[in-house]
DNA sequence: AAGCATTTTTGGTACGACCAAATAATGATC
DNA sequence: GATCATTATTTGGTCGTACCAAAAATGCTT
C-alpha cells in the first residue's frame, strides 16, 4: 500500500478488465459501490475513476456511469491528446507533427505501392473517384480526401495505422478546418491523389512516395499561407 | 460554467504555463492556495491538480508540491503508457507495434541515406563503433544497440522521433529484455547495423531499407522463438 | 399500452477534520 | 558562527457527511 490508495483499485479494475470480467460496453459500478467494495471514502473512489479515466480504459461523461472501453490503438491516441494539444501550441509543433505525418504517408505510400492486393486497390480507386466527384462540394471534397487518405493507412492491415490517421485529423483538425476551400484547390488536390494513385498503379514506389510527398508539401504551404510560420 | 468546475481551473493554469507565468520547473500553488484564489472547495482544486497531472502538465508526486512541467512529445508517450501496455497484452499487440517500428525505421534510413549531414554521419559512427566494441558485453551491448538506433532518430531534427524512439524501447522492454543475450546474437546484429551505416554512406536508401527491414526482422524472430506467437 | 409524474440513483460539489510525510523554523551544541 | 537535532508548520492523502441537479428507473393515470 505505497502511494495512493486509488492506485490499487485501478490495479484491480484494470485486472478486471484485462480477465474479462467487465467486457467492452460494461458499466463501471457507481461510486458508491466502489466505496463499499474496496473499503475506501468516496474521494479514493472518485480519484479511481478518474485515473480510469484518464489512462483511457473506460469513458466517464458527467452524470453517467463511467463505461468500460476496451484498449485499443485508438484509445492510446486519445489518452494523449490532450498533451498533444498544448504541444501544438508551441511554435513548431504544428510543424513537427505534420512533418511525422508526412514519413509516415510516405512509407505507407511505398507499402501501397509494394504490395497493394486487389481489395486495396479497388478501395482506392472508389476513393478517389469519390473525390473528383466532390470538388465542385467542399464539404464533401474534405470528406472524401481524407477517405482516400485513410485507405492507405488500412492497406497495411495492422489496426495502428488507422488509429494514427484518426488522430493526426483530429490533431490537425483546428488548421484545416480553417483553411479556405476553393473549387481550385480542390482540383489541384484531386489531381494529386491521381498522380499518387497512378504511382501506386505502375507499382512504382519511388514515384508514389514523391507524389505523396509533393502533395503533403503544397497543403503545408497553404497551412503557412493561411496561418503565417508556425 | 458547463460540466466539471475543475476544467475552468485547469484551463486557467494551463493559460498561466503556455504564456510563461509559469515556467518549467516552477511549483504549483499549494491546493488550499488554489481553492481560494479560485473560491471552490479542495474537493475540486485538487480534481484540477490531477488533471493537470494525467495531461502530463506538471509532475506531482504524493506529498510533494506538484512541479510544472512544459509539454513535450515525450509527455504524450507517457500519457499513452498506461493503456498501450494493456494493448499489448492483446493478442497480436505487441507485433502489430513492432511492425510500425519497422515502417518507421525503415522511412529513418531512407531519411538518412539521402540526407544524412556530416555531423550525423559521425554520430552514427561513433555509435556504431561503441557498439562493436561491446559484442562481449550483453548489458553494454543493449546500450549501445539502442544508441544506434537513437540516432537514426535524431536525423530528421524532429523532436518528435526522439520521443517516438524512448517510446518504443519502453514499451517493447519487457520482451526485450527477457530475450537471451549471446555473444553470437551480438556478432550478427552488429554486422547488422554496419550494413545499414555502409548503405547511409554510400547514399542508397533502397539498400538501408532493406538492411534494416532483414535486421528488424531477424529480430522479431528471435522473439518469437522466445516468446512463440504473440 | 402509452404518456406523464414521482421517486431513486448517480455524479458534482462543498465543508470540516485528521493523519503522516516533508519542509521550514527554531534552538541547542560545539 | 556554523552545524546538527528538535520542534512547528506546511502540504498532500484520506475520511465522513451533506446537499444539489441531472439522469434513470419506477409507478400511476388515462
């Protein structure tokens, strides 16, 4: 019993949760309950529920029973982004970020291009035909980029590719939300996912990377010329 | 006022660090300090003190004044600790981590082929030097292994890498670290890393990629003869 | 059976109190 | 006067009770 209290309701929570005994979907017992389990006040418990909380393991909204949410890539990225957010707001962060994101599109790119199976190629192309479809539509267009973009972090198989594209949008959420959005932009945008999807298409990894790459550095320029350096 | 009286609280403090008020290494207030500049009862002063904590923005240790602590990437990773630790207890969890370790270095040595500055150059050099003068030491070897992957790290200039790096050593340390160390494993992952350093030197990111690519997956072999499927 | 009003549950907050560890202040000793 | 041991204060950790408001469960009426 060093340290907190709390932490070793948390351990056993957290046991709990990694036997089974409370599934994806459960709900936490309400405070009170904890308080009579585990022989403790009702602020060990609150304190409890809220390191629960914060690590990800179950999602608390006010006046709800806290609900158990099995761990996953994606929550991992959820644990952290609210230190990710004050992190961007210090000069270079945006900047540092994106710039992972390009690597990482890069090599996923070059994956794409590697060893793309049929599926993933049909999904790109329903993608990008989504995307030309969508330009005169800004809304629709930011929807439909992304999409395409998510595809290639699905090609991989692996559930933390997904994970990571569902948080570099949100992250960089606040700058392109913002960004003006024109017929224009859109075309050239869309005429980039073409170039990428061609490079993928003639399984030519060296091409697709430098598509990617191209890409990523215009739409960083148009974040500069929006926000200024950052 | 909607929600959690804490958040109002935290949002203040976090204002306070990100315009400099208060600083890296500065004391937060003592709790009863803040539940009367902010006229709310210890009950949610301290609430506020642990959010602050789990959102890695100050550092508080029981029956210490909690410590400002500017948020870096490294921060982040330490948020997700927690949970990425149960996700790897899933089954595939830790391969599907491993393989994004794989991606990454893999764009790093690419990165490097191609844009390796002198000083890089030397760091490599002097790493990989320590490295093999270290083949009849397991312990030191381990160090210097993971300084030579360090420093493919530090190439791009990104702090982000650096902390990605901390994250993966630290996370994959239970598997790693249990893992047999022989002289002759050394001798084999050394001659490893000379072919990724001989392919930077010779600018052929092609050739580092996949020197690196065998290395990683020779390692991840030894695992799963350590281990068996995970 | 459907709609509505009432009771119970549940999280959010407040106040007051005590403990133990850590730190600051104090005084004794050399 | 400097150093060390002792005391006083600070500070986080825990407990208990109480009240509120929103949400959920319940019961009642039609």
């Amino acid at each position: 019993m060093t340290g907190r209290a709390a932490d070793s309701i948390v351990h056993t929570i957290t046991a709990r949760i990694h036997s089974g005994a409370l599934a994806h979907g459960d709900l936490l017992p309400a405070e009170r309950d904890l308080m009579a389990e585990f022989e403790v006040s009702r602020t060990v418990a609150r304190e409890a529920v809220r390191i629960l909380s914060s690590q990800g393991l179950i999602k608390a909204k006010p006046r709800h029973r806290p609900v158990i949410r099995k761990a996953g890539f994606g929550a991992a990225f959820d644990a952290a982004g609210s230190i990710v957010d004050n992190l961007l707001q210090q000069p270079g962060g945006v900047h540092n970020l994106f710039d992972t994101r390009i690597m990482l599109e890069a090599a996923l790119v070059r994956e794409a291009a590697l060893s793309a199976g049929k599926k993933d190629i049909v999904n790109l192309k329903t993608a990008l035909a989504a995307n030309g479809a969508a330009i005169d539509d800004n809304d629709q267009f930011y929807q439909t980029d992304q999409q395409f973009h998510a595809v290639l972090y699905d090609i991989p198989g692996n559930p933390a590719y997904p994970a990571i594209h569902r948080a570099y949008t949100t992250w960089l959420a606040p700058q392109w939300g913002q960004m003006p959005r024109l017929a224009d932009r859109n075309r050239i945008n869309f005429a980039s996912h073409t170039a990428i999807m061609d490079a993928i298409l003639l399984r030519d990894p060296d091409a697709a990377e430098a598509a990617l790459r191209s890409h990523l550095a215009d739409a960083w320029d148009q974040v500069r010329l929006t926000f200024g350096d950052i």
